[in-house]
C-alpha cells in the first residue's frame, strides 16, 4: 500500500525530492503533500495534484512518512508545532537536514518515533544523488521503504551515524570536488584546441562515464587506470606528471580540510 509523504519545506531540497518521487513514479501527486510560507514558489506541485499548504500540523495529520527539509535553525521551532501530532505507531520522522543529529531531533520530539536522518547530495534534483543513512528506532519494514525511496533519486548506503560528517565531505562536498576538476578538464581542453562547449561535452560524459564503469563493473579505479596507460604512452605521462605535482595529495588534503571544519563548526 502506498504511504503519504508530506515534506516540510517545500525549498531546493524539498522540491527537489518532491520532483524526484514523482518523475520516478515511487509517489503519486496526490500522495504528496508539500509545505512551506510562500506557496507561489510549488505552483508547479500545485497544478500536479500534490497538496500545497502552509500548515505543518495538517501535513503530519494527514501523513504517515514526515520528511523535515528546512534549514537547521528552524528545525526546533518547526518540530515544537508538530510535535503533538507526531504518533510513533503511525509516523517515521525523516530529516535531510545538515548539522542535526538523530539525539536533538529526538530531544525536540520527545517521545519513542522512529528517526532517519538522511544526507544527500545536489544531484538529487536529477535522480543522481549519493545518500548516506543512519537510524535510530526504525524497524526492517521502515528502513526498506526509505532505502527504496531515496534508491529512486539515486544511490544510498546505510552508515553509523558518527560517519554523517565524513559522509557529509565526500557525498556532498565532493560534488564540488568533482566539479572543480571537471572545470579543470575544459580549461586544459581549451587550451589544446577545443571551444568550450565541446570542451565541456567531452569533459563531463568522460568523467560520468568512469564513475559509471566503478559503480556497473565493481572494479577498483586502478584497474581501470591500467587499461589506459600503455607503456611509454601519452596516459602514464600525465598521469605522472599530476601525481609529481601533488593532485592525489591535494585531494586527500582538501578533504581532510573540510572534514576538520566541520567537526570545529
């Protein structure tokens, strides 16, 4: 039987689980309820069949699977006018929200629900995300649900929730990571004859189409890395070259980095 989603905050993030579930079809629109202050910005969501409302209290009422999406300072503010509608026979509280831990939620709760906090990346907004879980009170029949919606926006994994920060650095950030040494590709193709636009093209499909080789085949990179350097070849030139001028280390730095600043913050 199919289970009503209502998503608090109707934001990037929440619109983009929203889209993500019905362009999957895992939800129909008029299982979906969807909130947040300023309803012009989900007029889309609207004219779908979803219900778009400002009320939290009707949402959690109306919902079996309450998916929190606002921004970290509000959360406390948000789960105090739900709270008394929350029925840990009924619902299971999923957060996507960055920085608050399954322990504070459950303090805000105050009572025995069943929680899943949920990291996913901005790729979800186009079923790609990498989602890493973590738990607290969610039986077997719970967590299959939940891996199986967020399977439909991408990949997930389930992880101890003390890895959320880690997960947060290279789930997250490391799109940006990525990003960067796309960019960095288009340059360099530039500046070996290419315009940009096909710079790009050739940069991102080559980069997707290696992650698809890890993820489809199971190999490690380095098998892969060897299909491609042949001795004395143009690969391992530079590839050598990049390792003399620090690229894996660089990486492993700026993880290390952001990973240090999240635990200070």
């Amino acid at each position: 039987m199919a289970k009503r989603i209502a998503i608090i905050g109707g934001g990037n993030l929440g619109a983009a689980i929203a889209d993500g579930l019905i362009a999957s079809e895992f939800s129909r629109p008029v299982e979906l309820t969807i909130t947040r202050r300023n309803l012009a910005t989900l007029s889309r969501f609207a004219e779908r069949g979803c219900t778009v409302i400002t009320d939290n209290k009707k949402a959690v009422k109306d919902c079996e699977i309450i998916i929190l999406a606002v921004k970290p300072y509000n959360y406390a503010e948000v789960i105090r006018e739900i709270k008394p509608l929350l029925n840990p026979k009924k619902h299971l509280l999923v957060s996507v929200i960055t920085g608050v831990w399954i322990s504070d939620l459950q303090k805000a709760v105050g009572k025995p629900l069943a929680i899943v906090r949920a990291m996913p990346n901005t790729a979800i907004a186009i079923q790609e995300s990498m989602t890493c879980l973590s738990h607290e009170g969610a039986n077997a029949t719970q967590l299959s649900y939940i891996q199986q919606l967020f399977g439909v926006l991408g990949k997930s994994v389930m992880v101890d929730e003390k890895l959320m920060d880690a997960a947060t650095i290279l789930g997250a950030c490391g799109t940006a990571y990525a990003m960067r040494y796309i960019r960095a590709n288009i340059q360099g193709g530039i500046e070996i004859g290419f315009d940009a636009a096909t710079a790009s093209l050739i940069a991102a499909q080559t980069v997707k189409g290696a992650a698809e080789l890890l993820l489809q085949k199971g190999t490690h990179p380095e098998q892969e890395i060897d299909k491609v350097t042949t001795p004395k070849g143009c690969t391992i030139a530079g590839l050598n070259e990049m390792e003399h001028q620090g690229f894996s280390s660089s990486l492993i730095r700026g993880l290390v980095a952001s990973y240090n600043k999240i635990k200070r913050d």
